[in-house]
C-alpha cells in the first residue's frame, strides 16, 4: 500500500505539468481555429488539412524524441548519467538536421503537396501561405520536442509547462494583432495566423535550451562523444523508428480519412477540424497521465520494479478512461452551444453535434490506446504497438471510414462510427497484451 501511494504521489507530480502544458498546447491550436472562424469557415478548413500534413511530418522528429523519452528515463532509473547526456546530445544533433530538411521540403513543395491533397481553388492561397510559413520553420519544433522530451523524462516536467505558458500569451497576442491588424499592425487574416505561430515556436526552442543547461544538462563534454556513441543513436533508432511506426501510421491514416472528408465537402472539411479541436479537451487528462504514467514506467524498469510498472499501468487506465468519458459527455450535453459560439452554419452544427454524441462511446478505448502506446514503448516493447495499428487503424478507421462514409453515404457521421470501431478494438487488444506482462522482458537495461 505505501508503495502504491508512493507510485501516485510520483504519477501526480509528472501528470500535472504534463496537463498543464498539453492543454496549452491544445489551446494553441483551438486559438488558432476560434480566431480564425471570426475570419471565415473556409479558412478554417484550409489550416486544418495543412496542419494534418505539417503533424505528419512532425512525425519525423518523433523517431528520435521518442527514443530519447524511453533511454532517458530508463538510464535516469538506472542512474546512468554519462549515457543520458550522449542521448540528449545525439538526439539535438540529428533532429536540428532532419528539422532543417523538412523545412526546406514544406517551404518548397506546399503547392504540389496541397494539390496531391485534394485542396479546392477556394482554399488553396489560405493554405500555400500558411503551409510556407509554419513548415519553413519546422525545426523550430524539431528541437524543442527533444528538449521537452529530455526534462521530462529528468522529472522536470514543470519547464516545458511554463514554456508553453509563455507561447501561448505569445500567440494569442500575436493572432489578434496579425489576423485582425491590430495595435498598428496589417491584417493578414491566414497569412498572419501561421506568422505568430511559427514566431512563437521561436522563442519556446530558445527557452528550453537555455532551461536544458540551467536545470539539467550543464554541458555537453566533448570527451563523451569521442569517438561518436554510435551506439546510441542504434538504441534511439530501435526505439523510436518502430513507435513513430505507429503514430506515422496513425497519421498517415488521419491524412487518408482527410482526403475521403474533403471529398464530402467544404463544410464537411470544417466540421471536422472544429470537431478535432472540440474533442481534444476530453482526451487531455488521458494524455497526461499516459505521458507521466510512462516515463514513471520507464525508471521502474529501469529500478528492475516490474510489478510496480504493472500496477501503475492498471491505475492510469482505470482513471483515464472514467475521466475521458465523463468529459465526453459534457460536451456531447453542451454541442449546439459550443458550435453556435463557432459557427452559424446550421448543416456545421448539426454534424458537429452528432459527432459528439457518437464520440462518447469512442472515447472508452482511446484512452487505453493512448496509455498502452506511450507506456508499452516505455516499457522497451516498441514493435507490438506499431503492429496493431497498422492492421487495425486502415482497415477498420480507413477501411471502414470510406465504407460507411462516401458508398453507403453515411457522410463525415458514418466515418466516426468507424473510428469508433478502431479505437475500441485497438483498446481491447493492448488490455490483454498489459495483463500478459509480456512486456517485462524488453528493457535496455541488462
């Protein structure tokens, strides 16, 4: 019993901070969508298939943010200081260079990209400008993700939180200035949304590197990298290319479901990125909690505490998915609401609505999915996770989706039945796969 309170007392101080921040982080995007719904829907609808294409992207610099989550805090568990500072090392080095080459690809190819995507003549400007600015900036974002991802794992969660606090009065500022032309400056309507987003990235990278040296990581000796710790970056490969597998296959599947939803319609394009950022806020704590839940995993298998690892993944999912749910439900209870304050599309409305109710039910397995995806990888069992997804996301959510959605005609309704499916089928199977404790064995640390 004392140990299991010990286990929530450390949960509690890495989830709250963990919430904190990816609320704001949340908000960020929501700012982005309610500022410029005061715009038009159609803008709306554009910066929300640009955005599915720059977070596929993003996936790239997860291979090594991932890797550098599970090492850190398996070597921190371990109290392996030397091979935490060359994981740190190596992951900036690899994604500052990654970063700049996708930069370059998004600032160059944003028309063909936007075209291959199916974006309509009426959305394409609002798209190409926003695209060239927040994609000519990626590595802004390449960076402070591994820097993120490196506090927390050290237990310093709180940094990235109030980094994300600072971003967020940056943007917020920035978008009213900028889309409306406010305090003197032009209005730029897209133009000026991606503008202060991509500024405010900016300044959280130069933050959290100048907290990375204060706070964890003092220096980066160059004794530690000679020769080059080739074995490292084997490590951070083995972790993080088959579990940015499965969120590459997951958003690679979102930016499918996207393609067959603007085949619905420009107003079917906008209910879902109004109802994405709506939904968002129900599965926050699930988020948290599976974030701070894993790295807490992580030092246990690295402190050899496998039933300790056990019993804090059975606390994680119980409170995960309970809170999930009633949260969904508050939101399904209050939709007209929510969407008359976005919009005054009556057909929006009604489509918005319905998803939220259908989202309820879709929300007991999404918490699961994310709880065992990020606490599995901790854990050391990277490839089951990347498995299940890619058999379950596209031929459940994208097989299904485009079934129930364009050749029954179920529209943009009968596609979130079939992520209804996929999540709860995908939660059914990573429940057994955690009770098996097949995962045990798979740790770095021998």
């Amino acid at each position: 019993m004392i140990q299991q309170e010990n286990l929530k007392k450390r949960l509690a101080r890495l989830a709250a901070p963990i919430f904190m921040e990816t609320l704001l982080i949340m908000m960020l995007g929501a700012v982005d969508t309610v500022m410029l719904s005061r715009h038009s829907d159609n803008s709306v609808a554009a910066v929300g298939v640009v955005n599915q294409i720059i977070m596929l992207t993003f996936l790239v610099f997860e291979v090594i943010n991932l890797g550098t989550s599970v090492l850190c805090s398996q070597y921190i568990g371990a109290r392996l200081h030397k091979q935490v500072v060359q994981v740190v090392g190596v992951s900036l080095l690899v994604n500052f260079a990654v970063g700049v080459g996708i930069s370059m690809l998004l600032f160059g190819c944003a028309e063909p990209i936007l075209r291959l995507m199916g974006l309509g003549p009426e959305l394409m400007q609002d798209g190409m400008d926003y695209m060239r600015i927040v994609g000519a900036f990626a590595f802004f974002q390449a960076l402070s993700l591994t820097l993120s991802a490196s506090l927390r794992s050290a237990n310093k969660a709180v940094y990235p939180m109030l980094v994300t606090v600072v971003v967020n009065v940056l943007n917020i500022i920035g978008n009213y200035s900028l889309i409306f032309g406010r305090f003197g400056f032009p209005e730029l309507g897209v133009e000026g949304a991606a503008i202060s987003t991509a500024f405010s990235r900016g300044v959280s990278m130069v933050i959290l590197f100048v907290i990375l040296f204060r706070k964890h990581i003092h220096r980066f000796p160059p004794a530690y990298f000679r020769p080059f710790p080739w074995v490292e970056l084997k490590n951070l490969m083995k972790v993080g290319l088959p579990s940015a597998g499965e969120q590459l296959s997951y958003s690679s599947s979102q930016v499918v479901i996207t393609y067959f939803i603007n085949m619905l319609g420009v107003e079917a394009l906008a209910t879902r990125t109004y109802c994405v950022n709506i939904i968002m806020f129900a599965y926050l704590f699930s988020i948290s909690m599976a974030q701070g839940g894993a790295i807490c995993i992580g030092h246990l298998i690295g402190e050899k505490k496998p039933r300790a690892a056990f019993l804090m993944g059975k606390y994680v999912m119980k409170k995960s998915v309970m809170i999930t749910v009633i949260l969904s439900c508050i939101l399904a209870l209050f939709g007209h609401v929510i969407f008359g304050w976005l919009t005054s599309n009556a057909e929006i409305i009604k489509m918005g609505v319905t998803i939220l109710v259908i989202d309820i039910v879709l929300e007991i397995g999404r918490p699961v999915n994310i709880f065992a995806t990020n606490a599995l990888r901790a854990a050391g069992d990277v490839n089951y996770p990347f498995y299940v997804g890619l058999v379950v996301m596209w031929s459940v959510a994208v097989g299904l989706g485009y079934l129930f959605g364009i050749p029954l005609g179920w529209g943009i309704c009968g596609m979130w039945v079939a992520f209804l499916l996929d999540e709860n089928i995908r939660g059914a199977i990573f429940v057994r796969r955690w009770y098996s404790m097949k995962w045990a064995s798979k740790s770095f640390i021998r």
